[in-house]
C-alpha cells in the first residue's frame, strides 16, 4: 500500500478470523490476540495520523458486520513494498470511564526496533500525553478527539510512566503504564 491509511482500511475490511488466544483479567475484562470482525466499510473513520519516518500508526473507529462498535490503532511500517501493519490495540464499545483522575487507557506494542502506544485520553483539561521510558528518554503527542498515539523507532525500554498535561503545560496527573484506571 502507498499510503498508511489504504493499508488500515484494507486491515480493517480484511476477512474474518477466530482469535489466537484469549486470557481474561480481574473486573471482567477480555484481552484477545489475533482474530477479526470485518468493519462496515460505511462505517470506518479514521481518527487521528502520526507519521514519523517510516513508521506511522492510525487510530479508527468502525461498528463490524455483527453491529459491534470498535476503536483502537494501528501500527505501521513502510518497507520495500509499501506500508504494512506491524500491530496495534482496540477494544469493542464505550464503556464510561471509571475515573475522574486523568489517565491515559493505552494498548501498547514495543520491541527492540519500536514502540507505539495510543488510546483513549480521560480527564478534563488534558491536551498533551507524555510517555517515559526506564531510561529516561521521553515521546509525546497532543490529544485530538480524546486520542493520543506516541511512538518511538528503536527499544523504549520498559516501565514507561505516563504524564498528562493541559495547554498551558501544567502536569495533571501522571501514572505507570500498563496500570489500571483509579476508581473514584
């Protein structure tokens, strides 16, 4: 694909697969790896672009051929023929968030010649997210549409500490990634 976005939408309208495995985590949550719902093509929006490079991730929402709402990235790598996806995190539905604390509700994927992460941003105020890496090196993204994607060509090594700022670059709040959101 020549362009990052033509290689999201043919990810998401690809054809249906059952999932690899599934694990199942406290309060209810389901986390799958691999499968796939094809998305209504009607239904696509794509939210939200970040290029650095020859990476680039692209945040969606879509509703599936079984009337399911989806949101979530992509990740994306050019290579010789184009860009491909590499990975990415969504999740089904709009749960409210649990937390009047700002918090960042982040799928991630890293390894030794990447990272990305993105997600839903909460909290009032909130315009720019911080990510930190173990050692010390930092990426950031403002927050459109309750979205931020940061990423990060080469090993960013893990924990990674999360920073909310406003607009005028106040912190409102930072937490661990992965964490669970506090409950209020």
């Amino acid at each position: 694909m020549d362009d990052p976005e033509d290689a999201v939408l043919a990810a998401l309208t690809g054809p249906a697969r059952e999932p690899g495995s599934a694990q199942r985590g406290e309060g209810g949550w389901t986390a799958t790896t691999g499968g796939h719902v094809p998305a209504r093509p009607d239904s696509i929006r794509l939210v939200k672009e970040r290029r650095s490079g020859d990476l680039a991730m692209v945040a969606f929402e879509y509703v599936d051929v079984e009337d399911r709402e989806w949101h979530g990235w992509l990740g994306l790598k050019r290579s010789g023929d184009g860009w491909g996806t590499t990975g990415g995190a969504s999740g089904s539905g709009r749960a409210p968030t649990r937390s009047s604390a700002p918090w960042a509700n982040f799928g991630a994927m890293y390894g030794q010649d990447m990272a990305m992460a993105g997600g839903q941003v909460y909290g009032e105020g909130v315009a720019r997210v911080r990510v930190t890496s173990a050692a010390g090196d930092a990426i950031e993204d403002s927050v459109d549409g309750g979205v931020a994607l940061v990423m990060s060509p080469g090993a960013f090594p893990r924990p990674w500490t999360v920073e909310l700022f406003d607009a005028g670059g106040a912190l409102l709040g930072s937490h661990p990634h992965p964490r669970r959101p506090p409950r209020s």
